[in-house]
C-alpha cells in the first residue's frame, strides 16, 4: 500500500472537519476521493501532502509517517492544486527545468528531464512560449509535467479538470490513465462525477467529515438500486390506468412519468412494456436508466449524521 490512512481526525475552531476517516491505496491505483463541498476532501489531501497536521489518527505514505517523516514524504509525492502554479513569464520549458533545479537535479539533468516531459505531455511546440500565453487545457498538462519532475510515487490532483473544455478534459483523463499503468498512485478529488467513474479503481464517498461509502464504482451504484425502467404516459388517464395496473419504483403526476425495476435485459424490457401498455397506446416514450454516480452522491450525502457508515 501506497497510502494507508487511519482514523484521521481534524476540527478547526470547535467543528470536525475529519472524524475517523480510514482508507487505504494500492501502488498503481487510481483512487478517488468524492463529497460535498465542505465534506473533508481537501483537508484529507493536505493533511497527506504534509501542509496540515492531524488532530488525531495517522497516515503513511509509501510507508513514511507524514508527521514523523515529513521530508522523506514530500520526496515521493507531488500535489497539484485546482490552478495551475505556473511562472506565467517563464516559458514552459524554463518553468520544468526551474522544478527540476529545485528537487535537486543538476542544470544538465533539468534541461533533459524537462525535454523528456515536454514530449511525454505534447508541448514540444510550445516549449519556448511564456506559459502566460497557454491554453486551459495546456497550463494544465505543464501543471502536471512540473509535478513530474521529481518522479513522485504519488500525486495528489485536487479537481484537476476544473475550468476545462470536454476535449482537453478527455486528454487529461488519458494522461492521468497512462500514469497510473506506469506504476504511479494517484489520489484524486473531483466534483465531476462522471469523471471518479471513468478513471477510479476505488471511490471513498466522504460527508461531514465522515466515509459514509466506499468501493468501485460499479459496487457504488449497487448500493442504490437496480435500473429502472422509466416511463412517460401519453396522457393523464393513460397515467393513472398504468399506475393502477402495476407496482412501481416512482411515479410523477405532474410529468405523466413512472419507473419500474427491472434488470435491464431485453427480454425483461419488452415484457414489462407489453404488460404495461397492452394496446400500445399508453407510453410515449420510455428508457432504461443504469444508477450512475451521480444517484449515489444524491441519496448517501447530505445528512451524514444520521447516516449509518455503508461499505462494499
């Protein structure tokens, strides 16, 4: 284990922020870290980074204390913020060989390190440009590259794909891939949720400062249903005739809508319409609908008080 993390505990001026937050994160992995606003992401992150200390609990990385061992830590990860931190003066290749000076690389090892991380992160051509004059998208790759400098056993990416256009979000989700099958652990906090689900080996859903689920996304999404097969009626009475006729998951009145179980396979689908709209009259249209992350963020946070810890 790459990250192991055990009952962290942090209040600031009287309120937990973080009460008893335990996980753990395998060499290579791709781990994501998914809450509200204020749920306890980013003072998890930093508490791993080395730029907070703990109240309580404790945590390893690459198998160093964070507390006892906070030099040795900071050897074998780098974090990268939501905004880039750039020299926007500098080109991009003076911003990488500066990085590499200052993790104590020799003039002649930056300038070929930073040679090598502008082929990997495609900015050969922008190489010379003052990193002001970058893209979005483009700050965001050197952003990376300069984390990459010091070869990192683990990264932490707080919302690396925030402000980004979904082109340059898509190239990013292949960066942050090839680096993880590279060997490196990656520890990511995001608001896009699809994005937890297309790059997380593991998810740890956090609320008020509490884990209140965690697993693969597929597990996740387990946890909140079956799919569903919703429906919309052609009118009013066509509503309240299929209401009446079956047992349902939901039903809205106002949108003429309702949703039923089902296991997703077409020959379920296909008996559950004909039972349901006999004549073929009744429905207008109709889909299946897979949980998704998003259902899972909706019904586990908001309340974590009241809310019993549920783990796959």
């Amino acid at each position: 284990m790459m990250c192991e993390v055990t009952g962290l505990r942090k209040a600031y001026g009287g309120l937990d922020v973080l009460n008893g937050v335990s996980f753990s994160v395998a060499r290579g992995e791709i781990f994501a870290l998914l809450g509200p606003n204020g749920a306890g992401k980013t003072t998890t992150v930093r508490i791993l980074a080395t730029l907070t200390r703990a109240d309580g609990g404790g945590a390893r990385i690459a198998g160093f204390d964070v507390h006892r061992d906070r030099g040795l830590v900071r050897r074998e990860i780098s974090l990268t913020g939501q905004y880039a931190a750039l020299d926007g003066m500098q080109t991009g290749e003076e911003n990488l060989r500066m990085m590499g000076q200052l993790v104590g690389l020799s003039r002649r090892q930056a300038r070929e390190r930073a040679r090598e991380l502008l082929v990997r992160f495609e900015l050969t051509d922008a190489a010379r440009r003052f990193a002001k004059t970058y893209s979005g998208g483009m700050r965001r790759r050197l952003d990376i590259a300069a984390g990459l400098v010091g070869e990192p056993s683990v990264i932490f990416l707080d919302e690396p794909t925030t402000g980004l256009d979904p082109r340059s979000r898509k190239t990013m989700w292949d960066i942050i891939a090839e680096l993880a099958a590279s060997g490196v652990t990656i520890v990511l906090t995001t608001q896009y949720l699809e994005e937890a689900d297309r790059l997380a080996d593991r998810i740890t859903l956090i609320d008020g400062g509490r884990i209140v689920a965690e697993g693969t996304p597929a597990e996740l999404k387990r946890l909140v249903g079956v799919q569903r097969l919703d429906i919309r009626a052609a009118n009013r009475e066509a509503f309240s005739r299929i209401a009446a006729s079956r047992e349902h998951v939901t039903a809205d009145g106002a949108a003429l809508t309702l949703s039923f179980a089902t296991d997703g396979a077409a020959r379920h689908v296909r008996e559950l319409l004909n039972g349901i709209d006999p004549g073929n009259c009744d429905v207008h249209e109709f889909s299946v609908h897979q949980p998704t992350l998003d259902d899972v963020f909706l019904s586990l946070t908001g309340n974590a008080a009241v809310k019993d810890e549920a783990r796959v």
